[in-house]
C-alpha cells in the first residue's frame, strides 16, 4: 500500500500544479493530498491541505476546519490547534449533517487549554478508523499509532483508545490482541454514560472477529445484534447499521448449503 500511496501524493501534486486556475479540481486534489498525508501520518502535509480547504472551499467549512486542527494539534502547534477548534464552532450550521455534528462535538472537547498533541494524535487517528482508511496504513505505521495511542493517558478517550488499539491489532492480524482491546473498549463505563459510538461500535468490532472463527459465529452474531439493538442516538450510528445488516447477511449466505 506504501508505495502507491507515495506515488498518488506524487501524482496528485503535479495534478494540483497543473489545474492552477481550475479551483475545483484543486480541491479534489488538496482533499486528497490532505488523505494520504494522514495516512502516512505526515501530519504537516496533511495540516497544509486542510489548511487551504478550509480558507478555500465553500463545502463544509466545519469538517475541514476540524481537520485542519487536529492535524495542526499532532505536529505540536497546540495554540494554533486551539484557535482552529475554535473556529469549527463558529463554522457549524448544518444540524443535521453527522459529519458536521461530530466535528462540533469533538471540537468542542479539544479545544480546552488542557489539550496534548496526543491526543490530537489520537483524534487523527479515529477519522482514520471513521472512515475506514487503516486498512490503507503500512504495518509500520500502524506499529506507529499503537505507540502513540499506548501515551494517551485521559481517562475520559480510554474506550476510544482501546478501540483504535483493537482495530490497529485487526489490521495487523494480531487477533487475540484485537479481542482483549475490543472487550476493554466495549466495557468502558466513561463512554457509555456519553453514549458515544465507541460501545456499540466495538460491540460490532468484537462480533466480527469472532464470526470470522467457525467456533464463535453464534457468539459473534449475537453481539451483532446486541450492537444494533441495545445502542440509540450515538454518532453515525446509521453508518454502523448498515456494516452490521451487510455482516448478518453475509453469515446467512455463507451459511446457506
């Protein structure tokens, strides 16, 4: 994956020169740009891409802003990280749009003067996993998070942090690592009196590791359902039902004589 990640970098900055005068190709460019660089945990290069969205596009202003904070924040520029969490409030209008409520809510959290690079790192680290994109990071990358996430002492992301660490484990095939880190996330009390994602979410992340073992597809399944079923009004929670709906379906075909 590393090395057609670092020629698509390559690709997509000769696009951005070459498009100068046609902005919304640049953005597509930048947008990319801003990926890849997160990707590769190149939190400067992400930082400069999504510093220029933000000034630059009309489309959600918010979520780019927020972006461009953590970004910011992981490099170690905390009082410009701050100001630009700051900003993620005042750019928040859409109510309805999940992606623009995360970044507010999140914002909202971060920008206290008690914020570490850490856990700004932590944070790029969770989009990451959002939009599933490990599954894109070299195993050295990933040995890379798991540091870092391993420094983040607040107890207030614990259930977030074991989550990353299960699904970093995941993506190294590390699996009874990902199962010991999925049941701590899963049993976090902190995030549960949030309803924050990270219960039904991990929940979900469990199941599939043990579906994917002929002797625990039941007990899989049945925390399946128990994340759909026992978790209401958390953050892209209709995101989580439909992997979960497609997993189901996916057991019963391959179930099926």
């Amino acid at each position: 994956h590393m090395c057609q990640i670092s020629s698509a970098l390559t690709s997509f900055h000769d696009a951005l020169n070459l498009a100068s005068d046609q902005r919304e190709i640049q953005h597509v460019c930048l947008y990319e740009i801003g990926w890849c660089s997160m990707i590769e945990l190149d939190y400067r290069g992400a930082f400069r891409a999504f510093e220029r969205l933000r000034r630059e596009s009309r489309w959600s202003q918010c979520y780019y802003a927020y972006l461009t904070g953590v970004c910011q924040g992981a490099t170690g520029d905390l009082q410009g990280a701050v100001s630009v969490f700051k900003d993620v409030l005042r750019l928040f209008k859409r109510r309805t749009n999940q992606i623009e409520l995360f970044s507010m809510k999140r914002a909202e959290k971060l920008r206290s003067s008690s914020l570490t690079q850490d856990l700004c790192v932590l944070s790029v680290i969770e989009i990451l996993y959002l939009w599933k994109a490990l599954a894109n990071c070299s195993a050295e990358t990933l040995q890379t998070m798991t540091r870092a996430l391993q420094g983040v002492e607040d107890a207030s992301c614990a259930g977030l942090k074991y989550l990353l660490l299960g699904a970093i484990n995941k993506c190294l095939h590390n699996v009874k690592d990902a199962v010991q880190y999925f049941q701590l996330a899963a049993s976090d009390e902190v995030g549960r009196l949030s309803n924050s994602y990270v219960q039904p979410y991990s929940c979900y992340e469990l199941g599939c590791v043990l579906v994917s073992n002929p002797e625990s597809v039941g007990k899989g399944k049945t925390l399946m359902i128990q994340a759909k079923e026992d978790y209401a009004g958390y953050d892209f929670e209709n995101r989580l039902h439909v992997r979960i709906h497609s997993a189901l379906a996916s057991i019963k075909a391959g179930a099926q004589p």
